[in-house]
C-alpha cells in the first residue's frame, strides 16, 4: 500500500470532506429557499476532523463529519372547537372554509362532517 502526502484538504480521503461539505451546502441552500422556514435564520455548516492515533503514534484513523444546522420550519397555529358528537363522544372540528359555508347556505344545508 502506498501513501501520498496531503498538501491540501482535498487529498484527505479522496475528496470525502468536498462530498460532505457539498451536500451539506445543497441542504443549507434547500432550507434558505424553503417559505415555511423563517428567510433571516441563520444556518451553519460544521466541519470535523477526528484524529484518532494508534498507540505507536504511527498511524492514525480520521474521522470526516460534516453536519448543518438549519432554520426550524415555522409552525402554524389553527383554532378548534371542543365539542361531543352525536353519541357523546368527544371530538374537535376545524372552522370549515368561508367559501364552503357560502354554499352549504345558500344550498340550505348545514352539517360538519
């Protein structure tokens, strides 16, 4: 087996730290463009390197862990009712749509489903 030597961070496991990094980045782009998060967050990409030697000191394991922290998605808050139906069981209901109210009226109906 034969060595060569690093001269830049790209020789460390045959481009492995790039692959991570670049995926890595797809994901903090992702979540920059995605609208459900908030635009001004701040994200971060973390790069470590692990060195981990062998008692003789001759040799050592490295370990390449690229990790992002991202922008939450935003949360949604809705209102809903606390009622019982029919046979007395407890349910919740969602406020039905406007548009779907105008023609349950003007129809002469009104239920929940």
């Amino acid at each position: 087996m034969s060595y060569k030597a690093v001269s830049k961070i790209g020789d460390i496991g045959s481009g492995v730290i790039e692959e991570q990094f670049n995926r890595s980045l797809s994901k903090v782009l992702e979540n920059i463009e995605d609208p459900a998060t908030e635009a001004t967050n701040t994200r971060k990409i973390t790069l470590g390197i692990t060195f981990k030697p062998t008692k003789d000191r001759g040799l050592a394991e490295v370990e390449i862990k690229c990790s992002e922290a991202l922008a939450p998605v935003k949360s949604d808050k809705v209102s809903v009712l606390i009622d019982r139906d029919v046979s007395g069981e407890l349910i919740i209901k969602t406020k039905e749509p406007e548009t779907q109210l105008i023609l349950d009226i003007v129809e002469g109906e009104r239920h929940v489903q």
